[in-house]
C-alpha cells in the first residue's frame, strides 16, 4: 500500500503510519475531497490528469466521498465532460479488463462548470455547486491548474477569494512553467503568495513522479554498496538523458517561447540531479529532502555559454517519409533560433562533487525516445587486467544505468571474465528489468502527484526556494543565448543530433552513454 495513505488526509501531519489501497479511518468518514480541473477542456487534462484520477478511483486510493469538477470557459454540459473524459479512459490494471462498471460510478462523480478565468461569478457558481456535493461533511479542495502560465494568477485570485474550502484545507497544483527566468518565477511566485500561503502550492514536477526517480532515492540510501561509492572519489561523471521520437506536435507555440533547456532541462533533468547528488536527508520527510535539495542546487555553478551546445531539427526525408522541421509548424515563427536540443556541463561546487561533471543532453525529435541517468565510474587504478579488454581503457569502466522510461530498468556494466581457458573480459550487465521483475504495470506519474496533493504529501513538489536556485543556474546563459541569437546547430529530424554535444562532453574527457 501507499505509506501515507490516510496519514494525512485532513491536516497534511504524517505519521508514517501504513494503511492499504483503499482504507478509509473513522474521522475520515465525514471528509470530503473536489478536486476541480481548471483547463479541462485542454490537451493535459484529457491526457493525464483525468485518466489518472480514474485510476486512483479504479484502484481505491480516493477518499470515500469525492467529486471531480471540470472548470473551464468552453460551454459543456456534465454529460459532455463525462463523454470527453471517458474517451480517453483506459483500464491501466488490465487493458482487456472491462471496466465498464467502474467507469460509470467514476463519471456519476464528474461535474462542469463553464466560466471565465479572471473573473469570480463563474468560481461562486462553482462553489456553489461544491458545497451542494460535499453536504456537510469538511470539505477540502484542490484546484488542478491545467491551464496556460498567463491565467494562473488570475484564476488562484478569483477561485481562492470565492471557492475556498469553509473548514478544510484548500490547495492548488500548479503546472509549469514557472516563469521563463529567474525575475518572473520570483515574480509568480510573488503574485500566487498574495492569496496562497506557500503550503497551499504545489508545483508539479511530473518526473518527481516517475517509478524510477522516487527508486533512485531508495537505491542511494537503502543500498550499501552504492553508499560509499557516491561521491567524486569513485564518479567520474553523470549523465541524465532525455530524448523524444517526436517533435513539438502542435504545442510549438508554447514551446517557442521556452525552448528545450526551460521545458525539460531546467526542471526535469534538473530534479534528477538534485536527487541525485543532494547528502542524505535527516529523515523521509518532506522539509528534510528540500532542504537538501536546495543546498545541492545552491552549491551548483551557474552554468555558462561555453558549457552549451544548442541544436535545432530540420526536415529530413527517410523513404517515402519526410519530417517536418521545427520551423515547419505554423505556431513557429519564421526564423527562430529556440533550441529543441541542447547538451550542458553542469559542476557542484561542494566537497563531495568537486570537479565532477553533470552532463545533461535533452532534445525532441531524435531517433528514439528515453530518459536515463547514467553514472560512469572511475578506472580502477592499477587494474591488473588493463591488458585483456581491447586498447579501449574506457570499457573498462563500471557504469550504472537507471532508464527512467521506456522499460524501466537498473542495470550495472561490469567487466566479467569470458568464460573459457584464455583470459578475456568484457562488458556485462547485471540486470533488473522491471517488466521481468515485477508483474504489476507501473502508474502514471500524475497518479503518484495527485494522490500525494490530496493526502498533503509535499515531498515530490517544488519549494519555491528551490525554484529560485534551479533558475539561477540556468537564467545568465538563457539570457545571453537571447541575447546573442546564438544559431542552433541543425540536426535531421530522428537523427542522434549535433555533434556538437560530442565535442562538449570530449572537453571533458567523456563519452555519452
Ligand atoms: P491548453 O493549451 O490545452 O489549455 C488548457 C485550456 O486552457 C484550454 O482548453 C482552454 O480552455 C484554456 N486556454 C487556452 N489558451 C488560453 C488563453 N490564451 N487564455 C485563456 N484560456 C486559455 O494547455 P495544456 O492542457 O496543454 O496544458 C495546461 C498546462 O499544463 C500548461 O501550463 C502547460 O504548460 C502544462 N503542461 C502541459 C503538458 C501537455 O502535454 N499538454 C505537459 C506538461 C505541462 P477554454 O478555452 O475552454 O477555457
Ligand atoms: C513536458 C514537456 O514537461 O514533458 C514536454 O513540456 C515533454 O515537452 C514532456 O514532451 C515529456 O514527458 P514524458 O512523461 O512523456 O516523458
């Protein structure tokens, strides 16, 4: 089961107690939980956000009495929203299931209010409408902002003044992205603690969500043998990897105006590494690991442009096929120069990663689609087999490989004897697949974040004074990349990118994995 589930349903306490899917404790019996979609019209909420909440509802994880409301300027009925939502609905535990069943009492519980973002009639509608749901019981609501950045603080204005829970807790989830510079995410943040108080947030960062990124913290702290291993004393250096098969897919006017290094690097990546490298928390509890986290990402250098490579995809015809270029999409402007690609150096400039570099490599429209965390060991010095693996001294380095997606795995490169009566290594994985491992499929990470929001758990959301340290790393190059109109180096769409990345990680003595 969940460790928190029940915990800290009203109040946000933990108490590392343990209850299973689905457990509900007495004084819970007269809470209640809305959880209003704001945006649910758009792409994310069809995408992620309502079939997730299906599957938490599919597996018992909700709260006995809850409601789903869906808010957005779009004129719908109810039964609209419910036939919008149960297009995308999937039974995740078993694909040939029927969960027909199911599926109806979830959308029974599924309402829509249609009104405008800035304004607070359409928010009192909605409260209206939540109090007639919760009838009495303690109310406790939480506001999904699935919506674009230049409408948050206009609807946490309107729907905290208006549709604030009477009793209960009231918290919003917050998209990214968080501002686009350092200046503006303060000033977000800034303008959202006018209504909230910074417990009331939650920023989500969906790979926080990710099996393998909470594994990572268990894999460092709960394994010996990696312990004492942590550290530039045995690392030689950190990849995290991010690349899609795809392009910006229609989302090209959003991402325009970001670019890779906002959209994935800044967060995503960012996070790992700061799981990663951050020392060990004094316990599980949220304000333990940020604070943690905070200090890893304070100690990180600002990253500079000689340390960049940007890259931008262009057209290319494969077969009777051909991809389009980045510019291609019409929500593009002629000429942009905003990377879909881009490869950095990162240094944290604390005793125990001194000198270590963090490479980070993220593009869209690559020949393959995955996320991996790769740890490339040290040589190991005087190694008496130098002579028996080939000239490459390189492959005789350990490596460990999380793939955060797709098929989940850990594995450890090894060199191993090859049997036989010569003496002859090579490289070999010990592995653990999670599809041979494990036979459950593994949840969506909006599942983990918004059962977490509901139970109060903080531990996998942004604190906003980690926000600030993750934006003063990256904000003087984004400025002067601008600035500059530093020209991507163009790569064919699904190809492995520039080489540019190549010649980064060689400055300093790596090979990409
Ligand atoms: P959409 O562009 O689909 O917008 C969501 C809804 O907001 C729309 O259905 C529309 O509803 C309303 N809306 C759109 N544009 C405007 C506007 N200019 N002014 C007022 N209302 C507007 O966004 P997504 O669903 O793609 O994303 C929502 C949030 O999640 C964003 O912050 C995005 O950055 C983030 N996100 C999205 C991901 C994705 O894969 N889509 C991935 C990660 C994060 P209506 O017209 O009915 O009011
Ligand atoms: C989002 C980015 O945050 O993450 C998208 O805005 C990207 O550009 C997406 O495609 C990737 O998420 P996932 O979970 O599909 O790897």
């Amino acid at each position: 089961g969940h460790p928190q589930i029940g915990a800290s349903f009203s109040d946000g306490v933990l108490d590392g107690m343990s209850a299973g899917a689905g457990a509900v404790l007495p004084e819970q019996e007269e809470n209640t939980v809305s959880i209003t979609v704001v945006g649910a019209s758009g792409d994310l909420a069809k995408k992620k956000i309502f079939p997730a909440l299906f599957a938490l509802f599919y597996e018992d994880w909700l709260p006995k009495h809850f409601t789903v409301f869906g808010y957005a300027r779009s004129k719908m009925s109810d039964e609209e929203l419910r036939n919008m939502i149960s297009m995308t609905l999937t039974c995740r535990i078993d694909q040939r299931e029927n969960c027909s069943d199911k599926m109806e009492q979830f959308l029974k519980r599924c309402f829509y209010q249609s009104g405008q973002y800035n304004s607070e009639e359409g928010f009192c509608e909605l409260a209206r409408k939540l109090t007639e749901k919760e009838a009495g019981k303690q109310p406790n609501r939480l506001f999904y902002l699935s919506i674009p950045p230049n409408i948050f603080v206009d609807v946490v204005r309107s729907a905290s003044r208006t549709a604030s829970s009477p009793g209960g807790w009231t918290r919003f989830i917050v998209e990214k992205p968080f501002g686009r510079d350092y200046e503006s995410s303060g000033e977000l943040t800034r303008s959202l603690k006018m209504y909230l108080e910074e417990e009331q947030i939650f920023r989500i960062d969906h790979y926080l969500g990710k099996e393998l990124v909470e594994n990572l913290s268990v894999l460092r702290f709960s394994n010996l043998v990696f312990q004492p291993l942590w550290s530039r004393d045995y690392i030689r250096n950190v990849q995290l990897i991010f690349s899609e098969d795809f392009g910006t897919k229609g989302r090209g006017g959003y991402f325009d105006n970001y670019g890779i290094i906002r959209d994935i690097m800044q967060n995503h990546l960012l996070q790992i590494l700061a799981l990663f490298a951050m020392e060990t928390p004094v316990s599980l509890a949220a304000e333990d690991i940020r604070n943690e986290k905070v200090k890893v990402l304070r100690s990180m250098r600002k990253l500079k442009l000689k340390d960049v490579v940007v890259g931008q995809y262009k057209g290319h015809t494969r077969g009777d096929k051909s991809f389009p270029a980045y510019v291609d999409d019409p929500t593009v402007p002629n000429g942009s120069v905003t990377p879909t690609f881009a490869a950095a150096a990162l240094f944290i400039d604390n005793a125990r990663w001194d000198g270590v570099p963090f490479l980070m490599k993220a593009g869209k429209a690559l020949h393959t689609r995955r996320a991996e965390i790769r740890v490339q060991f040290r040589r190991v010095p005087g190694n008496l087999y130098r002579g028996n693996v080939g000239t490459d001294l390189d492959m005789a380095t350990n490596e460990l490989v999380l793939r955060v997606q797709p098929d989940e795995a850990i594995y450890l490169k090894i060199n191993n004897k090859v049997p036989g009566l010569g003496m002859r290594l090579d490289s070999s994985n010990l592995n653990l697949f999670y599809s041979e491992r494990y036979q459950r499929e593994i949840p969506d990470a909006y599942e983990r974040l918004l059962l977490d929001a509901i139970e109060g758990e903080r531990r996998l959301f942004i604190r906003s004074d980690e926000l600030d340290a993750a934006w003063a790393i990256f904000t003087p190059v984004l400025r002067e990349l601008e600035e500059k109109r530093v020209a991507p180096e163009l790569y064919p769409y699904g190809s492995r990118g520039p080489v540019g990345a190549h010649y980064l990680a060689a400055n300093y003595n790596v090979r990409w994995g």
